[in-house]
C-alpha cells in the first residue's frame, strides 16, 4: 500500500481527535475514580448521581435518556448503586410496572462534597489553558458530540 493511499489524514496518533479524546478521558475517569472512591461512588455513575441530585425521583427510561447509555448499561449501573446504599427505588405511582429512582439520604447529604471533588478535577483539566481557550474546546467538543450522535439517529 502506498503512504499516500492510508485511509487517515493524520501522521500520528498524537494528532488523531479521537485517539486524544479517548486518551484525555480514560484520564478523566481514572482522576475520577480516584477522588471517588471514598464516596463510594465512580466516574461511571456519576452521570446517575448528577441526574438524581435535584431531588426529583426519575423513571430508569428517563435516566437512560439523560444518561446517553443502554438500558442494559443503566439497569447493571442502577443495580450497582442500589447494592451500595447510594440509591432507592420505590414503586411509581403512575405506573404498576416501574420504579422511581432517588438518591437515598445518605448519598444526598454527600453531594457537596462529591460535587467539590468533580469540581476540582475540571478545574485542574483546564488550568494550562485560558479561559477563552476552555471556552472554545468545550464548544468545539459539544460540536462533535452533537456530530456523532445525529450521525447515529
């Protein structure tokens, strides 16, 4: 095969989108873990533990949706979080066949504190650059979500 006829534009992996952010977010979720783990809590379930900060008891289907993961996923991760004491499920009133999902107490009343933790890993991500500069990937970012995910609907 020719060098002129690879099917990539990029010289290297350093130079490649996805294999940056790939790599930026095994980080992530690595630091994640890391300042999680006295919580109880990870980087995976965080999505779950955000969606059910505000109080508002949700339906697994509407966590699947703001979660952006499979019901399978979310049913494994929901367990998960049950067997930890970090959720409770209770019978929803509008429909026999599902449950309503809530942090239990004990996970509510470490929220701050989980919140600071999460707060101060984004914090660091971004400290090399300027606030223009986090500005700007993070709207380039949503731009390639938003990409991806209309190419797959």
């Amino acid at each position: 095969m020719e060098e002129n006829s690879k099917p990539y534009k990029w010289q290297s992996r350093e130079q490649s989108l996805g294999y940056m952010v790939n790599w930026a977010a095994r980080l992530f979720a690595r630091e994640m873990d890391d300042a999680l783990r006295p919580f109880g809590l990870m980087s995976g379930q965080l999505p779950v533990f955000f969606a059910l900060a505000n109080g508002k008891p949700q339906s697994q289907r509407d966590l699947v949706r703001l979660a952006a993961v499979e019901q399978s996923t979310m049913a494994k991760t929901l367990s998960r979080m049950e067997r930890d004491g970090l959720i409770e499920r209770m019978p929803d009133p509008n429909d026999r066949r599902s449950a309503l999902i809530s942090l239990s107490s004990s996970a509510a009343d470490r929220l701050p504190d989980i919140s600071a933790a999460v707060a101060a890993i984004n914090a660091r991500s971004h400290a090399r650059l300027s606030e223009e500069e986090s500005g700007l990937l993070l709207r380039l970012l949503h731009q390639v979500v938003n990409g991806l995910a209309n190419d797959r609907s």
